[in-house]
C-alpha cells in the first residue's frame, strides 16, 4: 500500500512539473521576459540614446546591452557576424557600406550634425564661392567629404573646382589647416573652437546652416529586421530616451558621459553641436509607405551616386533593400505610438 501511494505521489510530482513548464514555456509567458539585444555604437552622444532608456527604464522587455566599437571595420565585423544586433552609421556612410557588401536595414534616425561639424577657412575667404582654386582639406570617405560636396553644389563648384587634399580624420584636416598647409578644411569640433579661438581662420559654415546632410541611423540585422513587433518596440523605447533627454538634458548628459566613458563637458559641448531625432524629425525621413519615396532613398541614392564618381564605390546599392519597411510603416501611420 505504501509503495503505491509513493508511485501515485511520484506522479502527481511529475504532472506538476510538467504544468509549470508548460507555463514557463508558453508563448504568452515567454514574452513576459526581457529580449537581449546588443548594439554597437561609437563614441558619439547621438548614439547614447538607448543608454538613458535602459537606466530609465524606458524599453518595454527589452535588455539592450552597449557595446562601443568606434573602429569600423571591427563594427562591421560584429554586425556581419551576428555579434550585434544593431549598428550605427551615416546616411552618406551606409550607402557605401551597402555597396561593400554589408546587409542590413536602416530603421531610426539617432541624430544630425547641427552645428558640430563645419568649415574653417583664411580670412579672406568669405563665401564658400570663395573656395574655388583653394586648398581645401578633408577626410576621405566621410560625412565631411560629402557635406563638402554639398556646400560646393549649392554655391555653383563641383568637387574638380578645389584643390583637394585629403586626409584619414576630420582632426587631421584641422591640424593642416592650423599648420598653414591649406586653405581651409572640413572639420567638426572642438577644432571649428580652436581655430576661432586661436585666431588663426573663422568658421565659414557650419552644419547648422547645412542641416540634414550629415545624419546618424541605426542599421538593423537581417534577423532583427524581420521581427516587426520586436523592432517597434525598441524604436519605442529609443524615442521615449529621446523626449527624456530633451526634458532633462543635464541630468542626461551625466548618464552618457558614464556610459560613454568621457568626461561631463565633452558630452554637452558635444549635445550642443547636435540636433537628437524625436518622432517627429524621424517621420520627416521615413514618412511614405514605399522606402523608395522616402527622404532617406532620397539622401541615399544622392550619396551612392556620388562614391561612385569619386571612385568610392564600384557599384550602386539597391536602395530599396537598405529601408526597413517597418520603420516606413511605423512612421507614416497617424500620430505617436
């Protein structure tokens, strides 16, 4: 009677068990627990958004976990390996990367240069126009080269226009300019502060009179990208770290100075030369139903085109695939989530 009772006992063990798993293992219940997610960012505050998020609390079952990777090529890597989930580019970068054969979709603007990278020139040189025949220095393949194109295209010059002399870094191109090689050079700060500062040139232009030229995004992996539900929600998150920042913008660049590792003052003399992208800026880039009518296609396509005539490039991407169809979705529905 005894060994019965324990067999029944055993089996009721068993039954409740099984119950529990049952429950743990459930779709519902699976859902409940946070999804890990990795991204590799640089060290740049406009990628620092989700940093605020994750102390905030501000992403729904989601652990996002920052890795910073500033060397590129060790970023693509992690990406193409699956080692991140998440990568951070330019507009006018990505369209090469895609062309090198990294695959990936574009789903969220993080940020734009406004004011923070610009032009510093002699004095005498006092319209862009005035670049024509100048040296001009500035870091190949960069954001900086492509607003330089930009600047010249606006004011009448082409690329052929200047004598241009490149160099690996935006600093690199300050210091020759500092060093009375050149004309005047394509740079970001704090060289645009050290030059007036120094008296030796004035800062031509900056990125705030040439707005939505040079814009941060995140690339999402192929993985990633197909799971629509899971996207939007970190794209919830990502925005709500920005409306938290906008709201507290000292308590937040003390956040991010932490999670980036640097210093308080160069986090918000940083903030000051960038414009964060809310719901608001995003839906003016992503806001159509079809990617390729899109403001990004649009910024894309530009950029591909003009790698390829400075022998950037070998060939055009297809535009179309860099666009995550769920960030168009999402952005061209009415009002905020």
């Amino acid at each position: 009677m005894l060994r019965k009772a324990n067999i029944w006992l055993v089996f009721l063990a068993i039954l409740i068990i099984a119950g529990v798993m049952l429950y743990v293992m459930s779709p519902k219940k699976q859902a409940e627990y946070p999804v890990e997610l990795t991204i590799g960012i640089a060290t740049w505050p406009g990628f620092a958004s989700g940093i605020i998020g994750m102390e905030k609390g501000l992403f729904d079952r989601i652990d996002l976990e920052h890795r910073i990777l500033d060397d590129a090529p060790a970023r693509h890597a992690a990406f193409q390996s699956g080692d991140i989930d998440i990568m951070i580019s330019s507009l006018d970068v990505f369209a090469q990367e895609a062309a090198q054969g990294i695959k990936g979709k574009i789903f969220l603007i993080t940020d734009e240069s406004f004011g923070g990278d610009g032009i510093v020139a002699r004095p005498e040189i006092k319209t862009p126009a005035d670049l024509k025949d100048k040296k001009v220095a500035f870091a190949l393949a960069t954001p900086s080269h492509f607003l330089l194109y930009k600047v010249l295209e606006k004011n009448g010059l082409s690329p052929s226009d200047i004598q241009q002399i490149k160099v690996d870094d935006p600093g690199h191109a300050a210091h020759a300019f500092l060093g009375g090689s050149v004309d005047a050079a394509v740079t970001w700060e704090p060289f645009l502060t050290e030059v007036k500062e120094k008296g030796k040139g004035h800062v031509l232009l900056t990125t705030r009179d040439y707005p939505g030229i040079i814009v941060d995004v995140l690339v999402a992996s192929k993985k990633l990208s197909q799971n629509s539900e899971l996207l939007c929600r970190f794209i919830n998150g990502w925005l709500r770290s920005v409306e938290y920042i906008k709201q507290h913008p000292d308590e937040s660049s003390k956040i991010i100075a932490r999670g980036l590792n640097i210093k308080g003052e160069d986090v918000k003399r940083m903030m000051s030369g960038l414009r964060f992208a809310d719901w608001s800026r995003n839906a003016e880039f992503f806001n159509a139903r079809k990617p390729l009518k899109t403001k990004i296609a649009k910024i894309l396509k530009e950029a591909a085109e003009f790698w390829k005539s400075q022998g950037i490039i070998a060939k055009m991407p297809s535009v179309n695939d860099l666009i995550s169809t769920t960030a168009t979705e999402y952005f061209s529905s009415k009002g905020k989530h």
